[in-house]
C-alpha cells in the first residue's frame, strides 16, 4: 500500500536517462481523499516546466519507489502536465 509519508524526501528520476529531477515535498490528493493528483517537489534540478511548476501530475509516474526509494518518472509527459500547485 503506498503511503505519502513513505515517499516525502524521495528522489525523482527521469526513467528515459536516470538524471535526478528533483525530490517529492509533498502529494496532492483529489478533495475526497481518494485518488492521488500528483507530487509538488522541494528541490528541482532541471529547468524548465517541471522547476517552475515544482509539480508532477501522476500520469507521469512511472514508479513510485516501493521498491528502490526512487519515484521515476517519465520527464516528457511531466513537462506537458497540467497539474499546477502552490
């Protein structure tokens, strides 16, 4: 079962080249609590969409990280997200 607090402080990996991408700050549900929006980041260390957004949507995850601690993501879909957060 994925937990959020699991996963605040994990890694971001692009899946396409393993280049890190940032590290999830925190996750972002839908109003009822029952699905998963997406992640905002406290660190990014790319530019471009994903640095001023500081946000990926979940259809960019590949991965969350259960089983190596790293969330992967694929880095194209993320730049095209529409998932902004504050």
């Amino acid at each position: 079962m994925f937990l959020g607090k699991d996963i605040i402080g994990s890694p971001v990996i692009s899946v396409s080249d393993g280049r890190t991408i940032g590290k999830v700050k925190d996750v972002y549900l839908t109003p009822d609590c029952q699905s998963v929006l997406g992640f905002s980041l406290s660190h990014t260390f790319v530019s471009g969409p994903i640095a001023e957004k500081r946000a990926i949507a979940c259809h960019a995850v590949q991965d969350v990280g259960s089983e190596d601690g790293a969330m992967t993501i694929d880095l194209k879909q993320a730049e095209q997200q529409q998932l902004s957060v504050t």
